[in-house]
C-alpha cells in the first residue's frame, strides 16, 4: 500500500491558503462594518439615543374606576400614525423605531395607577441644540394634542455603527 502522507500534506498545503483567504475576507468584512467608510462613518460620536414613552389611552377602556382622568381610550393607531407623520417624521427623516407596549402611570391628581397602551418612540441622532430642540417641540406638540401632563423622555449618550 502506498504512504499516502505525503499525498495528505499536499492537499491541506493547498488548502491552507484557501482557509486564510476566507478568514481574511470574513475577519475584513466584518472590519468593514465596524470602521465603515467614508459614505457611512464606523462610528458616530456625539450622538444620543432618546426615548420617547407616549400615553395613548388605557389598557382596557372605561376600567379605571378610580377617579383616573384616563378613562376611555383617547389616541387610536390612525391618529398615532397621522401624529408621526406630521409631527416626527418632517423632524428626524433619516430614520426611527416605535415599539408597541403597556406601561403603568399615576399622575399627580390621580388616586390610583393605570396601565396605558403606549408607543415608545426611539431616535438615534448627533446630540445638537437644534436635534434637542426637535425632541421638545416633539414633546410638546403630543401635551397640546392630548392633554397629558408629560411624555417621559430617556437621552443616553450612544455609540452608533452603520
């Protein structure tokens, strides 16, 4: 039987430069993303993550019993839509992420919490005096429409990758 060993070493010689090139190329394009180019900077300093926490009107309509001022569900998906449409969207055009989900309140007048069907509403932007004033106007604009007292609002300093 002939020593096939030698055989064997020629095939995984030829095959090491394969295996290099891939992980080169995996490890380069994985480089890519993380410093970008120079149409999409790797990272983005100075920018901010805002969250923003929208009441829209209880969990379960006409539930609060006690002596709640939201009592009847008062923002519908339409009207949010139409909200973000007018009021968002013209201010941060270049892209945002709303979740769905409940949370649970008690203002100041209030005698007990309730739960609120709520959208977050998330924008990633370079921290400016003008962008910070878009997010207040944004703020303000939903108190004038509805009524509330507030829309909660979480800024943290963020690192961005595209």
């Amino acid at each position: 039987m002939p020593n096939r060993l030698p055989a064997l070493a020629c095939l995984l010689l030829l095959a090491l430069p394969t295996a290099a090139h891939f992980t080169g190329h995996a490890h380069a394009a994985q480089r890519s993303t993380l410093e970008g180019d120079t149409a999409h900077p790797a990272h983005a300093h100075g920018w901010v993550d805002t969250r923003l926490y929208f009441g829209l009107g209880p969990v379960e309509p006409g539930s609060s019993k006690s002596g709640n001022q939201h009592t009847e569900a008062r923002v519908t998906d339409p009207e949010w839509l139409a909200f973000l449409d007018k009021e968002v969207t013209p201010r941060f055009p270049a892209g945002l992420s709303v979740i769905d989900c409940y949370g649970q309140w008690q203002g100041k007048e209030m005698a007990a919490p309730v739960r609120l069907r709520t959208k977050i509403l998330i924008i990633d932007y370079p921290d400016t005096p003008a962008n910070r004033a878009k997010i207040d106007a944004i703020r303000v604009a939903w108190k004038k429409r509805t009524g509330d007292q507030s829309v909660m609002t979480v800024i943290q300093p963020a690192q961005v990758s595209f």
